[in-house]
C-alpha cells in the first residue's frame, strides 16, 4: 500500500463518521473522510445529546458542545384554540448534580452546528471532508480494501485497509458488507419536521410550545437561536394530510401552522423540511472482514428518547481506539471483534426501550412526555465483554447493557465515575486535576489506588512494560497519605483531597486496588494488583 494514502476511510460525515475520524485522527491514524452531499447538511434533525454522549466530547476535548448546548426548555400545551396555558412540563428528567457526573444537564444542539464544530476539530488535522464524494463499491482481501468513489460524474479507485460506513439508512456501505437490516417501518408514526423562521404575537420563546393534539393535528414549536433570533425547529402531526406532499409544499406547512396556532403569525422563511416516518432497524452485526458500519448504518430508532445520535457517535469512539491499535501494530485484529460484541447487545436494548417509549407516547397522544432517567445513557455497560476484567464482581449476572446507573456498584465494563478537585503533587509542581481531565482517547490510563506511594512500587514497575504512548498511569492516594511529596514513576501522583475519587470508586483509604480505564472512559479492569494488570492487557496488546 502506497504509505502516503490513509489506512482508513470514512464514508459518510455525520456526527458519527465526524467523530470516528476525530478519535482515529487524535490517536495518529491518518484518515479520508468523504460524503455524498455535495454541501455540508443544514438542519437541527435529532438535537438532543445526552450527559454520556457530552462526556464523550469531554474526552476527545470538544468543549464547545456542551458550552454551546442549550437545556431542553419547559414544554407548554395550551387549551385548544388559545394561548392560555393548559399544562407545563420538563421533557427530561432531573438529575442531582454529583461530584462523579459533571455533565447533569442533557443539551440541544442542531446538527447542522454540531457537524461545524466537529470539521473545525478536524481541520486541526489537516483533515477536510471531501463533499460531493460517494462511496459506490468495496471489495476486500486479506491485507485491504479497494474502494470505488464517484465525484462529479468521475470514477476513483482507492485502496485502502479499513473502511467505516457512517453513510446512514440509506447508505451502501451496509448493503457491501451484506449485512441484514430487519425490523419495522411504522406507520402510526409519521410527521413532518424541519426549522422555520417566523414571528408570532404572544409567542414567549422561552417555552417549547405544543399546540393542537397529535392523534388529528398538532404543531410542536422548540425556540433555537441557532437559525436565527426568530427560529424554531417544528414538528406537524396531521392525520388527514399527505405528509409526503406536505414536505413539499411550503405554502401547506404554513396553511397548517396559521390553522392551529392560537395567533397573528409572520413566515420569514423555512429554512428546512424533511418527513419522517418511525423507522425502528438493526444490523445483524456491525462488520465483516475490514469494513465496519456505525450510527444509522447500523441502526434506526423512533425519534421518542432522542437515542440515535448519541448511540452513533458512541459506536465510533468504540470503534476507533480499538481500530488504530490496530492499525499500529499495537493489538491483534481480533481486539476489533469485540466492537460488535459490545455494542450490539447495547443497541439491541436501546431499540427496545425507545420502541417501548414510542409505543406509551402513541397510546397517550403525547410524543413530548417525560423521559426516563435511562436515556441519559450513564449505565450503559460492557460487564459481558470478553476483555474487560473484574476480581471483585461476581460472575453469571444476567446481560443488562442498556441499565440505569448505580453510584452504589462498579464494575469494569461500566463508565468510569469522574472526581473533581484532585491535588496533583511531585514533579515540583501542584495543579487540581478531575479524574475526566486525565482520560484521553488514545490511551489507558492506570489508576492505582494506594495508602501510600511506597505501595505503588511493584505496580508501577510493571507498568514499564508497556509502550508509554498508550499507557498512562496515575497513583491516586487518600487524603491522609504522609509520604506525598517522595519522587515517582508515576505519569500522576494525586492527592484525593475531598475523597470523591475514592468514594466514587468504592475503595477504602487503607485498600490497595487497580482500575484501567479505557481510552473510551469505560472501566477496563479492576484488579487486586499486577498479575490482574497483566491478565487486562494480555487481551489488549500483543506480545506483552
């Protein structure tokens, strides 16, 4: 393979193929990203990101999301034909700020914005989407892939190792592979959506408006500055109107507002339309041989629990530190095996649960009800996988992938809990760290939890074994520990100053144990002490 070309292409630029690019480009794997359209896609479409989707962006250090992210606001129904207010509710559940969850608060944020953030982010890389660019064909072999791409009518033949399909629904990259994509199509639940820029008398844009009733005919107004001062993201549910033409017809859309919205409206401009019906798919498996399928390549979900976007772009930070250890030599091919072995059984019980909100909102006419705390995908797990390793937890419990998170438990193949106000010390330097700010995609960081530093000797010894560029290390020690300020091996020494970190992890002050974290945030390992470290990255590496 000519050396200049990169190892991986990406075929598709939506938020998932944005951030499997991102999370392979920071692990020093050059990657082509390319996608169909020939301009980048406009549109709010799926805004909701989730507290795990959010820690995520934390970890391939993409602040902006949550900094630009706005909160859901309170959802206002009205009684027919009027602004008086019927009732008023919060479409998300609330949950109490912890030292271990720093992002509580789910955010809205349109694609469109999130899609411009993410390229900025690449461009640090000098990685640009190539537009206009569309993924035809693959065939593999052994050592790669040709792929054929059509631009502007020209045919292109580009060798490559890796493919990733994030090329949606509709996309070829699933059918190249012949995967199956079995499920429903369901007709009780179709709508028009899209982002409109209008004025109404009286309408307070601090509120999500609800306005008719969704069974006949219903308009949903969310209030975004993202499209402009006077723009708003909206759904029309019609039951007496052909929502394929209504997607169409500009002058229906707004016929249909004028009918139901209780006062004086001036259209600016409908900026974005699409229908959409509920589609609820998966893939029999997410790869074959070197081509791999993420987000709606893989799998569609009702809009009810806002799952999809955040259950794609998890599926490429999965996939993506697996795939460049890979890719440098670093892991067996086999380590990409357990992408789909840990992600399916999640998005199998992620179909479930939002068909099973999809199901309660049609039956009590209302699609913007309460969510489950479950949705903020915190208890999401790997417990099952073949390479996670856990000493402590006790074997044969039952699969529950897609779980409500338990601050009383955890085990490795659970997300990593975070711990604020960490006293770094040694190195002649002091700083307050988080537990967050230590873990990065590209590498496993080793949390060593001892009484003393002197505890830490053999482990950190061990540790030597191991390339530096993809394991870190951090002794966290109590806040009662004497010997603070003794030289280390240690990347870390810190100082559990308000004992969050220990509390979050379940470890006692006087109790010596291991966690090693995955370049996902995921608990990789929790383990007495060496011959357990060794045991995790026995399954990790190669030839260690």
């Amino acid at each position: 393979m000519n050396p200049t070309r990169p190892p991986v292409l990406i075929a598709g630029a939506g938020p998932a193929g944005l951030v499997a690019a991102l999370t392979l480009l920071q692990n020093g794997i050059p990657v082509r990203i390319i996608d169909k359209d020939p301009n980048p896609r406009i549109g709010q479409r799926g805004p909701g990101i989730w507290p795990r989707s959010l820690e995520l962006f934390n970890f391939l250090n993409v602040p902006e999301v949550n900094d630009l992210g706005k909160p859901a606001p309170k959802i206002r129904s009205y009684k027919p034909g009027s602004l008086e207010p019927l009732t008023e509710s919060s479409i998300n559940p609330h949950l109490e700020p912890t030292p271990t969850i720093p992002f509580h608060v789910p955010k809205l944020m349109g694609q469109q914005l999130l899609d411009v953030i993410l390229r900025r982010h690449l461009e640090k890389f000098s990685c640009t989407v190539e537009m206009g660019t569309e993924l035809r064909s693959i065939e593999q072999s052994d050592e790669g892939i040709t792929a054929v791409l059509a631009k502007n009518g020209t045919l292109e033949t580009f060798d490559t190792k890796w493919v990733i399909g994030a090329d949606g629904a509709k996309g070829v990259m699933r059918k190249q592979l012949g995967l199956t994509f079995f499920g429903e199509t369901r007709d009780d639940v179709r709508m028009v959506m899209g982002d409109i820029r209008l004025h109404g008398v009286g309408l307070d844009r601090t509120y999500w408006h609800r306005f008719g009733n969704f069974k006949e005919r219903g308009v949903s107004l969310r209030p975004t500055d993202e499209i402009g001062e006077d723009g708003w993201q909206f759904v029309i549910f019609d039951a007496d109107t052909d929502l394929t033409k209504l997607a169409q017809n500009e002058e229906l859309i707004m016929e249909i507002m004028t009918s139901v919205l209780p006062m004086e409206v001036t259209f600016n401009k409908i900026v974005w339309v699409s229908e959409f019906r509920a589609n609820i798919r998966m893939v029999n498996k997410l790869s074959e041989g070197r081509g791999f399928v993420v987000g709606d390549a893989a799998h569609v979900h009702s809009p009810t629990g806002g799952q999809g976007l955040n259950s794609g772009v998890q599926d490429a930070f999965n996939l993506g530190w697996k795939l460049a250890l890979v890719e440098k030599g670093l892991a067996d091919k086999s380590l990409l095996e357990t992408y789909n072995a840990e992600r399916l059984p999640v998005v199998s019980e992620m179909l479930d649960r939002t068909t099973k909100i999809l199901n309660q909102a049609v039956k009590s006419e209302n699609m913007t009800a309460p969510r489950s705390p479950i949705l903020f995908m915190l208890g999401i797990n790997y417990r099952f996988s073949n390479i996670v390793l856990d000493e402590f937890a006790i074997p044969g419990k039952p699969i529950n992938a897609y779980g409500v998170l338990d601050e009383e438990h955890l085990e490795a193949g659970d997300r990593a809990p975070d711990a604020p106000n960490m006293l770094q010390v040694g190195h002649g330097e002091s700083d307050v760290k988080t537990l967050f700010s230590l873990y990065r995609p590209s590498y496993h960081t080793v949390l060593v939890f001892v009484p003393s530093l002197a505890g830490a000797t053999t482990i950190l010894g061990a540790l030597e074994a191991y390339d530096k560029s993809v394991v870190r290390s951090a002794v966290v020690l109590p806040s009662s520990a004497a010997d603070v300020t003794v030289a280390s091996p240690a990347d870390l020494v810190l100082v559990d100053q308000e004992g969050h970190a220990y509390s979050a992890y379940l470890v006692e002050a006087a109790q010596t144990r291991v966690f090693v974290i995955r370049p996902d945030g995921v608990v990789g390992a929790i383990v007495h002490g060496v011959e357990g470290m060794k045991k995790y990255f026995s399954g990790i590496f190669l030839g260690v």
